[in-house]
C-alpha cells in the first residue's frame, strides 16, 4: 500500500495539528466522532421538525382552518 504526497502532507498537517492543541490523536478521533453524531442527530431532529410542521400544516390546509400562529406578524390575510 502507497500512500500518496496529498496523504502525507494531511497526516502531518494532523501531527502538527494534535501537538499545537495538546491532545494526543485518539482523543481527536473520538471529538470527532462525537462531533459526527451530534450534527448528524440535529440535522435528523430539524428534519423531523419541519416535516411534522408541513404535515400538519397541510393538515390544517384541508380542513379549512390554517392555523393563524403560522401567519406572521404583518401577514396579509387573503380573502
């Protein structure tokens, strides 16, 4: 297995990287794992978000009745 120059300037760049910080590399993989799952979990909790918000939304849309908190202030009611 050969590693290329781009791989071994960013494995050095990291070296650098972990001695500038004070932190050996295993604790930076797992801050950035645990950075990982965090986004990953934000990103899959705003998604749910908006879908309930539209599903309901949509909802409400069919019945008749859009609810008056999803008018802003200043919205123009149409008639």
């Amino acid at each position: 297995m050969s590693i290329s120059i781009t791989e071994m300037e960013t494995l050095q760049t990291l070296g650098r990287l972990t001695r500038e910080l004070g932190i050996s590399s295993g604790t930076l993989i797992i801050v950035l794992v645990l950075l990982y799952f965090i986004i990953k979990w934000g990103v899959s909790a705003g998604i749910k978000s908006a879908y309930d918000d539209i599903h309901a939304c949509k909802s409400f849309e069919e019945d008749g009745n859009a609810p008056e908190s999803r008018n802003g202030p200043g919205a123009v009611k149409s008639s």
